[in-house]
C-alpha cells in the first residue's frame, strides 16, 4: 500500500570489475508514486541556507530521540472479544471494526494511576535521547491533552481525568530534553469526517473532511501549540485524503511555535523539514535532506500485551549507529500500558544503550555521515573541523588478525587511539589505505569505537568493489549512489543473465525510464557467474 508521497528512486550507477557470464540479481522495494502537487505557504519558504542551518542545529546534533505511542489502544492490548488482532496495536480499532461506541468504552479502563512523566523523561536522557515525541492523538482521535473541542480525551472520557501531556512537557523543561507532538491530522477513526484507511466501517465515522479538519484538527493543533511551552517537534502522520487546501489550514499554524520542526507527513504536497523513513534504515541516507528513521523495538507502537519479539540492545545500539554514519536520526519507540508504564524489557534495553552512549555519545552526537562507502567491519561518523577532521571507526566485527583496514584513507594521521580508555594505537599507511592495530580483544562487542584525527582536508580514494573466491561481485544499495524512499512492498526480481566480453572493467546502470517512471528502491544488487 502505498501510503506516502513522498517516496522516491533515484538510478542505481555503479561501476564494477567482472568476466565471464554473469546472472543479475536485483532486490527491489517498489515504493508509492511520488507526489506532483505544489505547496505555496510553507511559512519557512524564505529562510537563508544559513537560517536553516540554525533552525535545524539542536535536531542534527541530537541523533537520538524517544517516541511514546501512549492511548486507549493500551487497554485492549492486542486483544479484542478474546481475539488477538493482527498488526500495530494502536490500530486495532480499525483492524479489528470495532464501532466507535463500543471503542470509547476502553477509555473507561484507561487509568495510568503509575505515570511518573519525570521518570520517563529520565530513562530518556540516561539512555543518550535528546528529545521526546509523544503522540498528543493518534489515528483514534483519543487526545492525551485537555482539549476543548472534543470529550473524546484523557480529561472528559477516562477515570483518570488529567492532562498527561502537563507534567512531561514540565519534566521535560526540567531535565532540558526538547519536547515534540505527534498529531494525526488525516486519520480520526472517531470524530466524524476523520479519514480512516481501509474506509470508515461505521456510520458515525460518516462526515465531511474539511469540517473535520476546521473544527477539530485545526483547533487542537492549536491547542498543543500553544499549552504546552516551547515545542521542538510537529510530528504529522498519515497524509490519508489530504488535499492542498486541507494541508493549508493547518500548515501555518507551525508560525505559533517560531522555529519548530515539521516533517514530511502533512500531505497537500508540502515536504516539511525531514524525511522519514519508519521501520527501516535507507541504504545511503538523503542526499540534501535531514531524516529520522523511527522504529519500534517489538513490533508495534501501542502496547500489545503478548509483543514479545524485542530487537537486541546490539541491534539498537548498531541500529543507531548505521542511522548516524549516513547523517540521520533514530527516534526509538515506547509503548507504555494503561496503567503507565514503560514496559519493562524497555526500560532495560534503553538502559544499556545508556551504558554505551556514556562511552560512546560523542561518536554519535554532532557528528555528521561518513566520508566512506560501505565499509565491510562496521561504519564510520565524523566531525569535520577548519584544519582536519575526527572520524570514529565503529567496529562491529572485530577483525582476527587485528588489522583494521580504513580503506582509500590517504590522510596523515594525528592520532589513532581507542575511545574508551584512550590508549593510542599503531598505525600505517599502506597502498590500500590506513591499517590500524587493534588488541586481541574489542572493548565492546557490539560496537568498538577507534578515534581518527587527521590533518588537512579528508582525502579518501573510493573502493571499488572487487570479485570474491568465487567470482562474484556483491554490489549493495549502501556502495551506491541512491536515495531511497519510504513505505514499500518488498520484492525480489531476478533479471536476466548478461554476458560481458571482456575482462576488465565494465559499467552497470540501473535506470528506471523517465517516461516510464516507477520508484524504485534497490537494496543490492548481486552479480553471479552462471556455472
Ligand atoms: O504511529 C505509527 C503508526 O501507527 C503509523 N505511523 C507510525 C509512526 C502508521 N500509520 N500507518 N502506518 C503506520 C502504516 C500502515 C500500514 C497499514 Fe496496516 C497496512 C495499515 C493497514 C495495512 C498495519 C497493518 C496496520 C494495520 C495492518
């Protein structure tokens, strides 16, 4: 399903070193079609480069932030009429068609007496996160805010009776972690006129739009920007039917927070300021772009009772770092229950990732994406300065012999040292590049940090990818020179088999046709000689 508009292809150019016969396998993700309309009233149309720059400062140098999926859905749980329903637990009202009625009845048990917004602020920032995004309303239309324009929120419709979003934007200020809102500005699958993917499949969900949008999404964006102190984040989802003239009411309303930062989900055409891809990590980042990939660690957003499949502190802590070399931001989910509380293998993977960034954080904080193609042990960040530059080597995969290879670095080095306990290591340059010697054994073994700091401007040769025992040549999205997009349909394509003359070297283009243009995103491409 394409959801988005905003998805994109770029070609695919690589060059590469073969013989023989070779078969072409592709992996493709074939995304939505990218969108053609024209926004006009982007209120930051007219900021300098320079401007920007400002703006965007904090969120660039942040790369780490937490999500909180908080509703009515965390009371099912994943569970309706003793039936478990598939996907996201925040969209089980409409997976499951449950009628709005029997829907609001949740929010009676909706009781989150164990909130501690000042604990939950401080598992943020002990984990490395600088900023938080909370989703004010979801694709249910529950408000976690005391909104007048509805009884459908947290002070009218549940037991509790409080604003919950109050004490965490005061815990916030507090603790100095920026504050942001997810709103969800289409899909309200309980206020009349809302959009609802799938279609509406109850009658009182039957509306106009655009009243909808006047008289509800317009006056609650409102709301949340201006109760709430100074806000970071405008967090739109799901651009589902929204027009140019919808997206315009609600666009300049941004004006009443001088300075916040809006993604690319409003719709109507407008790009907002970040792209973002949700659930993965793009191959090679955004060329001119910022971006935030957001990502469950099970697999959904809302609390599911029986979500158990929890993604390692090791994949996290990589996660985050992959997203950091290529120049983006992670914004990690939390799902808390009903009753308030983050749930508990959580709270400890968020501490773990804490354990590392108390090492490691100046790796990840203000550094920018890496200056190297895919590099085969791990990945690289780096802060750029007048007269060189730091680059931080993440070694995933320790090497045996010791020798880590940092290919096409032709720099002098200044330093080489371990990050951790600051022990400096042996260094030579050699033909193929920099080739450090590390001890027998990693300091961390989900992500060793060695510290680089090289004089003058960085001069590093590009690796081509070169044949293996076998003759094959594994060209991955990461060594290209792509863009890749955003919701998508996985697929496989195995194209046909080419038969190259010559030895030496040969070039191969992926293009999508400009008359015929379909937004591909290509993962890698694997290149076999044909037995
Ligand atoms: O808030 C989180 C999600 O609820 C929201 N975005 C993140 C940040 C989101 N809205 N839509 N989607 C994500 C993608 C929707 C996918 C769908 Fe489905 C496929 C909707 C219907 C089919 C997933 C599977 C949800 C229900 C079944």
């Amino acid at each position: 399903m394409a959801l988005f508009e905003q998805a994109y292809c770029r070609h695919v150019d690589s060059t590469f070193r073969a013989a023989g016969f070779l078969r072409l396998l592709l992996l493709l993700i074939i995304c939505g079609l990218p969108g053609t309309i024209e926004a006009s009233s982007w209120p930051y149309q007219d900021e300098t480069p320079a401007q920007r720059d400002a703006r965007m400062a904090w969120w660039r140098q942040a790369r780490f932030g937490m999500f909180i999926h908080w509703g009515v859905y965390a009371v099912p749980a994943g569970t309706y009429k003793g039936k478990r329903i598939n996907g996201i637990g925040e969209w089980i009202m409409n997976q499951g068609k449950i009628p709005v009625a029997e829907y609001k009845r949740f929010a009676k048990q909706f009781n989150p007496v164990k909130y501690d917004p000042d604990a939950w602020v401080r598992l943020a920032k002990e984990a490395g996160m600088k900023y938080i995004v909370i989703t004010s309303k979801h694709h249910d239309g529950f408000a976690l805010f005391d909104s007048n324009v509805t009884d459908w929120d947290v002070v009218d419709a549940t037991p509790y009776g409080k604003d919950l979003l109050k004490p965490l934007a005061e815990a916030c200020q507090k603790h100095g972690v920026k504050l942001g809102f997810y709103y969800s500005q289409a899909q309200d699958w309980c206020h009349p006129g809302g959009a609802a993917v799938g279609g509406h499949w109850d009658n009182a969900q039957d509306g106009s739009m655009d009243e909808y949008i006047q008289n509800i999404a317009v006056p609650q964006v409102k709301e949340i920007l201006t109760h709430y102190g100074d806000l970071a984040v405008l967090w739109w989802d799901t651009p589902q039917n929204m027009t140019v003239e919808r997206a315009n009411m609600l666009q300049p309303l941004i004006n009443l927070q001088p300075g916040i930062i809006t993604n690319n989900r409003l719709g109507g055409g407008y790009q907002g300021d970040t792209e973002t891809p949700e659930q993965h990590i793009p191959a090679t980042g955004y060329k001119d772009r910022d971006w935030e990939t957001c990502m469950t660690m099970n697999d959904t957003w809302g609390f599911k009772s029986y979500d158990n499949n929890w993604k390692s502190t090791e994949t996290l802590i990589r996660n985050l770092v992959d997203i950091a070399s290529k120049g983006g931001n992670y914004l990690l989910n939390v799902g808390p229950t009903a009753e308030g509380e983050i749930p508990q293998p959580s709270i400890e993977r968020l501490q773990e990732i804490g354990r590392w960034m108390k090492v490691y954080g100046n790796s990840i904080y203000e550094t920018t994406a890496s200056p190297f193609t895919r590099l085969p042990w791990g990945r690289c960040t780096k802060k750029m300065f007048i007269n060189g530059a730091t680059l931080y080597l993440h070694v995933f995969d320790w090497p045996q012999d010791g020798k880590l290879l940092v290919p096409g670095l032709k720099n002098q080095i200044q330093q080489a040292y371990l990050m951790a306990n600051l022990k400096t290591l042996k260094i030579s340059s050699e033909p193929q590049g920099v080739v450090v010697q590390l001890p027998k054994q990693p300091l961390d073994e989900i992500d060793t940090v060695v510290v680089l700091k090289v004089a003058g401007p960085l001069d590093i040769e590009k690796v081509l990818p070169t044949q293996d025992a076998k003759g094959a040549v594994l060209l991955l999205a990461e060594m290209a020179d792509t863009s890749t997009g955003d919701y998508s349909q996985f697929k496989t394509v195995t194209l046909d088999q080419t038969k190259l003359l010559d030895p030496g070297e040969h070039k191969l283009q992926i293009k999508p046709r400009k008359e015929r243009w379909q937004p591909v995103n290509v993962r890698s491409i694997t290149l076999e000689p044909v037995q």
